[in-house]
C-alpha cells in the first residue's frame, strides 16, 4: 500500500522542474515585456517624427501664403545697420515738407532681455508753417518703418512760423 506515495527522488525531480518552468515563464515574460516597448517607443518615435515633419510643413506653407506679411512686419523694424537709411528717410520727408529740422539726442530704451526690439527715442527740433509741420508729421507717422509720434511741442515765435520739438520713438532690432 505504500506504492502510491512518489519516492523522494520522484518528489525533487517535479518540484525542480516546476521551479524551472516558472523561471522560464518570468524570464520569457521579461524579455517579452521588454521587446513589447521597444517596439512602442520606436513607434512612438516615429509617430513623434512624423508629427514633427507635418508641423514643419504645415508651418512652411503658413509662411509661404503670408510671405508679403512677413516682410511687411520685418520691415517695421528698423535692423541694426539700417539706422541710415532711416534718418536719411526722415530728412528726405523733412525737404518735401518745408521742414527745418535738427536731431537734439537720440536714446536707445533696452525693453526686456526676451523681447526681440528696442526702443529709439528720438527728439527733433523742428521749424516751419504750421501746415509743413502737420505734414511732416502725418509723413513720419505713415513711414513704413515703425515711429510712435509721442509728443509734439509748438510755439509760433513770428506770424506763420511754428518752432520746437516733436518727440519719437522708433522700433529697432535687437
């Protein structure tokens, strides 16, 4: 009747192997798991790439339809080595108006460090009628570059003959 019980061996041998097949299994399990999310990471980063290449071109025809915008807007600003080009604009409007005119101080405002301008600002002594004066303003306001008219100070020192300041500010390029 003692045939039934397993021999000790018999015992050690099944248990060994069960041990086993559960290493097996968890290491399979791991090396399964593992292989799973390399395969979504590359997915992921594929799909990542594919998002960063549509955005990208998505962002390229936006500027390409607004590409006169841009400009426009680029333009607004005076850059760094065109600050010429300006003044000679200014002195250009000044002679089709009638306008004498002297530059009294230049002072560049530094607006923040993220932000991507400055502020010129410019005080001009300004002589003439009252109505080359009005224009000259009207022509400073309408140049393509950015100008902030501030502040206008007149006084008529003769009969038709206005004379003081006009105070600026021009937006530059950092």
């Amino acid at each position: 009747m003692d045939n039934w019980i397993p021999k000790n061996k018999i015992v050690k041998f099944a248990v060994a192997v069960a041990l086993l097949c559960v290493v097996l299994y968890f290491s399979g399990l791991f090396i399964v798991l593992g292989e799973i999310k390399k395969v979504e990471n590359l997915y992921n980063d594929t799909e990542s790439e594919f998002s960063k290449e549509k955005k990208f071109w998505v962002i390229k025809s936006v500027a390409e339809a607004n590409k006169e915008t841009i400009q426009a807007l680029k333009d607004f600003f005076i850059k760094k080595d065109d600050e010429v080009k300006f003044i000679e604009q200014v002195e250009e409007i000044a002679r089709s108006s009638s306008v004498k005119f002297e530059i009294a101080f230049i002072d560049i405002k530094i607006n923040q460090k993220s932000s991507f301008k400055e502020d010129v600002a410019v005080k001009m002594k300004i002589e003439g009628s009252w109505g080359s004066i009005i224009s000259f303003t009207n022509k400073l306001e309408k140049v393509f570059f950015g100008v902030l008219v501030s502040n206008i100070n007149l006084t008529a020192d003769a009969p038709g003959h206005w004379a003081g300041f006009i105070e600026f500010i021009v937006f530059r390029e950092k």
